[in-house]
C-alpha cells in the first residue's frame, strides 16, 4: 500500500515481549500478513528470544528486529534527550508506570526495566517515520507502548491474548482509557476488560480473533480406527497436558485404540514423561518437541482430533483461545477442549468440537471415547470446525480488520 500521493506507506511499529518465539506464531504470521498487505513493519521487542528451533518464515525478519540491551549508551543517551526536551512528558510516564504497577511487583520491575528501553525505541519509531504503534499483550508491551505514546504523542493500540490480560490487571485502566483502540482476541476477553475498566470504554475495545491461513493447512483423514490425539502447546500447567494424560488411562482402561502426541516444550515435560510412565501409557504417548510450522502441520494431518483441555492455574493463568486449536480446525480434525475463556468461541459443543469442564478428567475421557467410536461425528465436527475457522478464523480478515483500526475506519466492537 502505498499513501495517496505515491510515496511508501509509513510503517506500524510492533512491540512484543520476546522475538523470535516459536509457540507465538500468531504475532509471526500477523507481521507477515500486514506486510503482504501492503503495511510495512517495524519489530520491537522488548528481549530477544535465543532457541534452537525457530520458523524458516522468521529468518528474514530477525535481521530486522530493533533488538536493545538492558541498558547501553545509546539508551542512556536517548534518555537524556527525552529529559532534556521532553521533561515533563518522560517523567509524567514515569510517574504512571511506578503508580499504577505499585499492586504488582512483577508488573512494576518488569516496567522499569524496560522503561529505558522505550526511550531509545521512541527515538527510533521517529527517524522511520512510524504512524502507529501496536502492542501484542496487555502487560509490558502495551506498558511501554504507552510510554512511547507519552513522550511522542504517536497513537497505540494493543492486544490483549490471554494470561497477559488474566493473571494481573495492573495498569489496565490506564492503557485502555490512553490507546487509540484495544483488540481482544475475544468477545470473552472484552466482556473481561470493560468489567474491570468500565463500560465508557466500550466503543474502544473491539474483538479481532487470531487468523491463520486456511488454505496453508493440509485436511486430515480423521477415518481412522485409531484415535490419534495430538495436543499442541507449551508444556505447562495451564495447558493442562496432565488432565488428558489422565484422560488417556481412561482411554486404555476402556479397550479404546488410540495414541497422543505432544508437541512443545517447556518446564512440565519431565513431570509429563513421569506421569506417563506411572499411568502406565508412555508406549502410546509421544513427546514431539519444540516443531516448526511446517512440522506441526505436517503432524496435524495425520491425526484425527485435537484436544486443548486447559485449566487455570493458581497464579492467574488462564488461556485466550490457543491457535494451535484454530489450525487443527483449518485442517478438518475435530476439537476437544475445556470450556474456558473464550474457547467455546471456536469449539462449539456438538457443532465444530465437544466442550468439557477445566480439569474434568472423566469428562475429557468420555469425549474422547466418544469420538473414537463414531467416525460420521468426527467427520461432521471436523468439516464444521474448518467452516468456523474459515468464517471467523481468517489471517487475511483480521489483519484487514487491524488496518482498518489502525487507519482510524469503524470496526465492529463484537464478532459474534
């Protein structure tokens, strides 16, 4: 796209809070496509993110990505600029991120490392001519985002996912009430956010589900006799991979034929593999690993269901609506989730997948049982789980929808 007398379009810039990260594709595949789109970006993140396995689409982007130290003379010159020209903007800043984050310690050292590192992305944003600024997650990002919108008066906006928004709400009031619009990735999430802000907030907040390119998803044969699960993210509590291992005793105890394949990484996975063991099912469960894109679809179009049984934890984690789910659905497998958050969104019970309980591990074994011994049912969810992601599940129209925001054009506060 370029601007109406022929000249590049400027860019949006994008903060996030690590970059590259493997299991958040979403922010990924949403430069990508702004940029296919005719917008061009500027990546920002907060910390750099070092792992072993990234993207091959992410390759190009990080030469690109304004990775900053905690702290070097860059910054702490570009500190001194905004103080010597800007004194009252800078420390006006200052003084909201230290009182509204005095309820969260993590929130308030987080904010304060990162304020530095603002200053010099601000400088930045300037010298590129940047028109916007856009914030992946309700916590730091959207924090510094807001900094950067004091000191410069560039407008922002940010999105608000899942344990972002749900653990911790510090400052939440203030980022909303100060950006130019907020997405939710869901009617849930907004429903969430004007109960803690107020409903004079309401005409700001508008919900953009997470898109994926239907088309880029390979359908899967879900005819099989054997139930092959596979669940897709970060091992950790609130993915709740124990529930469904659990779920899966069930399965055996029962004579059903089935097999489960984790895929991802994280601090779980050597309680996972020992849960595993004394259930007495580590010879039909598969720990994949940390896997590119192309792996996991390459995976997904194997399998004959997708299970997220997610749960909220005790420190306030909570889901939004994993797209993991969203791409088993583009593949035509059914879906088998925790009603939670906004999941029931995308896993309509008994239309696109069947829902159950956080935490009901009887309830997860009985669904599962029951997509195991009806072929037709998992043919019918699948189909209509593509349907749904493909009517309101779209890369192309929620970044269509994000551009129209950003561009100052109405969109619609609700999707449904």
């Amino acid at each position: 796209m370029s601007s109406t007398d022929g000249s590049p379009a400027p860019p949006v810039a994008y903060v996030m809070s690590r970059f590259p990260k493997l299991t958040e594709t979403f922010v990924l595949d949403e430069i990508l496509e702004m940029e296919r789109q005719g917008t061009p970006v500027e990546i920002f993140p907060l910390w750099r993110e070092h792992e072993d396995v990234i993207h091959p689409s992410v390759v190009k982007l990080v030469p690109r990505a304004h990775f900053l130290p905690g702290l070097n003379l860059e910054i702490a010159r570009d500190v001194g600029y905004w103080l010597f020209n800007r004194p009252g903007r800078l420390l006006g800043a200052l003084a909201a991120v230290i009182h509204d984050n005095l309820t969260s310690m993590r929130y308030l050292a987080g904010a304060l490392a990162a304020f530095p590192k603002a200053c010099t992305m601000a400088r930045r944003m300037q010298s590129l001519g940047v028109r916007h600024v856009h914030a992946h997650f309700a916590s730091h990002p959207a924090a510094v985002a807001f900094v950067i919108n004091r000191i410069t008066a560039l407008p922002f906006s940010f999105t608000a996912h899942g344990s972002d928004l749900h653990r911790e709400q510090a400052m939440l009031g203030r980022k909303v009430t100060a950006a130019k619009f907020v997405v939710a990735i869901s009617d849930y999430n907004r429903r969430f956010i004007l109960e803690h802000v107020g409903q004079e907030s309401a005409g700001r907040i508008t919900v953009i589900h997470c898109g994926v390119q239907p088309d880029a998803f390979p359908r899967a044969d879900v005819t099989s006799d054997r139930l092959r699960i596979i669940c897709i993210g970060t091992l950790h509590e609130v993915k709740g991979q124990s529930h469904l291992l659990r779920a899966c005793q069930g399965l055996a105890a029962a004579s059903v034929d089935w097999e489960c394949h984790l895929v991802g990484d994280g601090p779980d996975r050597g309680d996972l593999v020992t849960l595993a063991r004394e259930l007495g099912i580590s010879d039909r469960v598969c720990f994949h690993g940390s896997r590119t894109q192309e792996q996991v679809r390459a995976l997904l179009r194997t399998m004959t269901t997708a299970c997220a049984p997610s749960v909220p934890t005790a420190s306030g984690r909570r889901e939004g609506i994993p797209v993991a789910l969203i791409e088993a659905g583009a593949c035509g497998l059914p879906l088998v989730a925790s009603r939670l958050s906004g999941i029931p969104e995308l896993v309509e019970d008994g239309v696109t997948g069947l829902l159950v309980e956080p935490g009901d591990n009887i309830a997860l074994t009985d669904a599962l049982r029951r997509l195991a011994g009806d072929r037709m049912l998992r043919q019918a969810l699948g189909q209509r789980a593509r349907d749904r992601v493909c009517g309101q599940f779209s890369l192309t129209a929620s970044v269509r929808s994000l551009r129209r925001a950003i561009s100052g054009e109405a969109v619609s506060c609700s999707s449904s």
